[in-house]
C-alpha cells in the first residue's frame, strides 16, 4: 500500500564487532525499527553487521540484500539499482527502515552507493546517517595506540586491489591504515618490505569479535591467507610504534 508519508531511511554503522561500542542513537533507532536491511555478498546470506546489531533489536524483520562481491561496476550498478528500489517500496508505504553496515556506514560501505540510487528513485526520502565507530578505530583503542598526535596526518587506504598508493602514502603520512587486506596481503607485505616498514606494522583480525587477533611480527604472517576482517596499522613515520 503506498502512504502519503514516506519513511526515513536510516543508514546504521553498528561498529566493528563489539556490541557494546553500538552507539545510544543506533541502539534506540535499532529497537524501535521494524525493518531492517542487510547486505549480503549473494553467495551467502552471513551478516556480521546484523549479528553485531541483533540485541538491540525488538521486533525488527531483517532482509538480506545481495550485494555480489565483483569489481565489475555493471554488475554492481545493477544491484545496487534492485536494492534500492526494495528499499523504496518499504519507504513509500510510510514505513521507516535501516541499513546496517559494519563500522561506520560512509567509510567503505555500500551504503555510500544505495544514497545516490536511492535519491534518484525518491527525492523526497529522508536519509539519516548515523555513524558508527570505524575498524581502525577500534583497532587502535585495541592496543592503545595513538593513530595520529600534534602534526601528524593519517591516510586511509583501500587494499582491495593490493593497496597501490601505499608506496605514496607513506611519503605523506605519519600513520597509514589498509584496510580489506585479505585478498592481496603478500603483494602488501612485498610492499611494506621494500618500503623497509614491514617492521612497522601491526595486524588486526576480528577486531571485537570472537577470535581477535593482533600480530606485531608481520613478517610471520607474509605467506599465510589473511582473514577476511583484518586491517593493518602502519606507522610511517621513522618513529615506530
Ligand atoms: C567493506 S570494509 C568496511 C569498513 C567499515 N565500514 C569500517 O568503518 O571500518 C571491510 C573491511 O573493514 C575492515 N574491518 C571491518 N571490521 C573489522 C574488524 N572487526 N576487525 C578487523 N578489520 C575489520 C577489514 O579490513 C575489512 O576487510
């Protein structure tokens, strides 16, 4: 049934895996929505974010979105137009609803794709945007780690194509985070080698989630697969950690 009142779209970052780092906003939005969607890389159904939200949740339906994991932008384009229309059709029956993205959901997540799709399906849909606290961040509360003091600037980077303005980072900045790492990790750590920084890093797996792991010595890890949720800090600057 289409209403005349159009729903709010909440874009939620749930945090990197604790459910306790959920901020207070997410965690009142979360328990009194009734809909709430995930994403899901197609093959499966697993949604990390939706367990990490889960006890916040009362009542809420969750659906799971097939977002496959491809770097072909047709592909991807054509999905992020379905889902956006699914979530279009709960907003014009005047029916709120969220998204749930792990960490924060401006920061590597396909919630930064749905708002344009989304505006271009429904000008006149709210989106509200309610951070969440990034990987890296928790990452660095992890080991007590100043990611960046005074002067010094950070860059964050993708590794998903095995992080290739790493070598360029590390002349601007004091503090590099790569994140997505699993897929080209030797290639990364050829790299951070090379750069005479291998000794600089620090890896950290499942961040707040059953199985965390922190590796100071990079260098035990360059032929081993890398999990999917790990992220590396590397400190840049001759100053080590
Ligand atoms: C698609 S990005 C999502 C980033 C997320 N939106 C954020 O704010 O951190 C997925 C990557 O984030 C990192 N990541 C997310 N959660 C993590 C966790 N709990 N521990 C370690 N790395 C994590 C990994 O590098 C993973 O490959």
């Amino acid at each position: 049934m289409v209403s005349d009142r159009i729903g709010t779209l909440y874009g939620i970052g749930v945090g990197p895996g604790d459910p306790e780092l959920v901020t207070v906003k997410a965690a009142n939005i979360l328990s009194r929505i009734s809909c709430v969607f995930t994403a899901s890389s197609g093959a499966n159904d697993h949604s990390i974010a939706l367990k990490i939200a889960r006890s916040h949740l009362r009542h809420a339906d969750a659906t799971h979105l097939p977002f496959p994991m491809t770097r072909d932008d047709a592909v991807v384009a054509q999905a992020v137009l379905e889902n956006a229309r699914r979530i279009v059709s709960v907003l014009k029956k005047g029916e709120d609803a969220a998204f749930l993205t792990l960490g924060d959901p401006l920061t590597y997540s396909t919630f930064g794709r749905l708002v344009p799709a989304l505006r271009g399906l429904l000008p006149e849909a709210k989106i509200a945007t309610i951070p969440g606290i990034t990987s890296y961040h928790a990452a660095a509360a992890s080991l007590d780690l100043p990611l960046v003091q005074e002067e010094e600037s950070l860059t964050v980077l993708s590794g998903a194509t095995g992080a290739e303005r790493l070598r360029d980072a590390v002349m601007v900045s004091d503090t590099v985070v790569v994140l997505k790492v699993y897929r080209h990790a030797a290639r990364i750590f050829a790299t951070l080698e090379q750069l005479g920084l291998l000794d600089h890093a620090i890896l950290v797996t499942r961040c707040g989630l059953e199985g965390e792991r922190i590796v100071t010595d990079a260098r035990s890890l360059k032929d081993g697969p890398i999990p999917y949720l790990s992220l590396l800090i590397v400190r840049a600057s001759p100053q080590a950690f």
